[in-house]
C-alpha cells in the first residue's frame, strides 16, 4: 500500500513533467518550421495540458479499466471548472472577452451535452444498457473537428506578421529530443498512475470509479490547476478561463473520443445522471456568470467551490 502510493505519486510527477517538456519540445519543432505562435498555443500547447488525461484514458482501455477512463474525463471536467476556476475567481476576479462566451463557451457546453446524451442510452430506450462504443466515439470526433477548424481558422486569422525570434528556439535537433523524451515520460508516467490506482482500489476496498473520479481525475489536471492560478495571479484572466475551455473540451474530444474509436468501446454501467449532471451544470453556471459582465467574481467562485465539496462528499459517501 505505502509503495503503491509513492509509486503513484512518482507517476504523476513524470507524467506532468513529461508532457511540460512535450510541449516545449514539440512547439519548438512548430516554431522552426515557422508555424504561427498562437497556432501552436491553441493546439500543441492545449493538447499537452490535456496529454496526462489522454495517456491515462489509452492505457485504461487498453488494461480494461473502463472506470478509470470515464471518471478521468467527466472528473477532469468538474474539477477544471468548480475547483480550478473556483479558486482561481477567488484569489482574483476573471474577466473574459466576448469570443470566449458567445463562442468557445457554448461548443464546450455542446460537446458536453452530446458526450451526456451519448451516455445515456438508457434514458432514450430503457431496455438498453449505457455504453460507449466505437461509434459514439467517432460521433464525438467528428464534432470536436468542428471545434479544431474553429480554433485553426481564428489562429490564422489573427496572426501576427513577424518572424518567430530564432533565439528564443532550441534547435531542431534538440526540439525532437525534447518531443520524443516527453513522450516517453508520458507513457511511462501513465502506466505508473492507471497500475498503482487500481491496486489502491483494490486494497481499500472501493471502486475505480472513485478513484478515476477523484485521485486520477485531480492529479491529471495539476497541469491547467498550476496554469490557471497563476495566469490569475498575473491577472491574465483569458488564459485562466481559455485554459479550462479549451481543456475541457480536449478532454471530450480526445482523451475520450480517439482512445475509443481505436481500441473499441467501453462499459458505462458504474456512472450515472448525477456524474454528468454535475459536469453539465458547472458548464451552464460557468456560461450565466459570465454571461452579464463578463466577470467570474470571487462570490461565484465561492459558490464553485461550495458545489465541488458537496458533490465530492457525495462522490466518497456512495464510493
């Protein structure tokens, strides 16, 4: 048990360094071939802060833990938004601009609803079993390719004319080094965190569910927890807020839809309404505060919290 633990602990760590130097490494590598900058931070950037959720959710399946891969992604969402942003709103009031609430806002309440309504197969035919089978991943994809040419387009449309600055670059060669290592530590980091979770499951006696929803789901999202309080810290309040959106949306899109559309689909027995009613209604209080003035203020960040202790109470009292 003692071992398990600092065994996870030690996955973690390499999984969340390894995806902070695949990000460096493979924007680097953009950076040589001139890709715009703002392309790379809304794509390679983005990804990597959802790469530790995304290595998790592929070894899971792979190692048929069907639990574990669900309570990442819907427990990944809930945290980014009533504790991440909770938090964050505290330490300073957030403030968006209008592209983040009339667009990015609501396609990332889209694919949450559609990720929901997928899930609940047996709310539209009661003789059905939930599951998530390869086609419902496919149908997750194809929406989030919308959200892809979305965030492309916009890269496009606003990029500056300058050249990148050679100086700030590694070179190419030590740009792949950093890339191919990163992945490496991911893997390896994931295999760590899904192995030694499960083991504390079993020994403690309670479900991968659980301990997707809370241990991996917190642990895998320490990446956009550090970015988010400090882009707040700094009063950047668009990255704080972006950083969530775009999270969670990547959470969807890829941690949940390309690992199923591969390797087949998954069990959703275990979960039920309140799960995805919890991530859902986060989102939509997320859109209404923000809707007015544009501002997450510290009461409403309040609220996110005292939601999050309440349904993580209820989460540990049932599991």
């Amino acid at each position: 048990m003692v071992l398990d633990s600092i065994l996870l602990i030690v996955g973690f760590i390499v999984l969340i360094k390894g995806a902070d130097i695949f990000v460096d490494g493979a924007s680097s590598v953009a950076g040589n071939f001139k890709v715009p900058k703002i392309l790379i931070g809304l794509t390679i950037v983005a990804f990597g802060t959802s790469a530790p959720e995304f290595a998790v959710s592929v070894k899971s399946i792979v190692s048929g833990n069907h639990d574990i891969v669900l309570g990442n992604v819907i427990g990944s969402n809930i945290l980014n938004i009533l504790l991440i942003l909770g938090v964050s709103s505290v330490i300073k009031p957030l403030v968006v601009n209008d592209n983040t609430v009339k667009k990015e806002l609501p396609m990332m309440i889209l694919m949450m609803t559609i990720f929901g309504t997928v899930l609940s197969d047996s709310v539209f035919d009661k003789g059905m079993t939930n599951n998530f089978p390869r086609t419902d991943g496919i149908v997750i994809l194809l929406f989030f390719s919308v959200f892809v040419y979305y965030l492309v387009k916009m890269a496009l449309r606003g990029r500056r004319k300058e050249e990148a600055n050679e100086g700030e670059l590694m070179s190419l060669s030590k740009s792949i080094i950093f890339t191919v290592v990163g992945i490496a530590m991911i893997t390896i980091g994931s295999n760590l965190v899904v192995d030694k979770a499960s083991s504390i499951a079993k020994i403690i006696g309670v479900s991968e569910k659980m301990i997707g929803l809370t241990i991996i789901a917190l642990g895998t999202s320490l990446p956009e927890l550090v970015t988010s309080i400090t882009a707040s810290k700094k009063g950047e309040s668009d990255l704080a807020i972006g950083n969530i959106v775009g999270s969670n949306i990547f959470n969807i899109g890829i941690v949940m839809g390309i690992p199923v559309t591969i390797f087949g689909g998954i069990n959703t027995i275990n979960f039920n309404a309140i799960d995805l009613l919890v991530m859902l209604i986060s989102s939509l209080l997320l859109f209404v505060f923000l809707l007015g003035d544009r501002k997450l203020s510290k009461k409403e960040g309040i609220i996110f919290l005292i939601i999050f202790v309440a349904y993580y109470s209820y989460v540990i009292i049932s599991g």
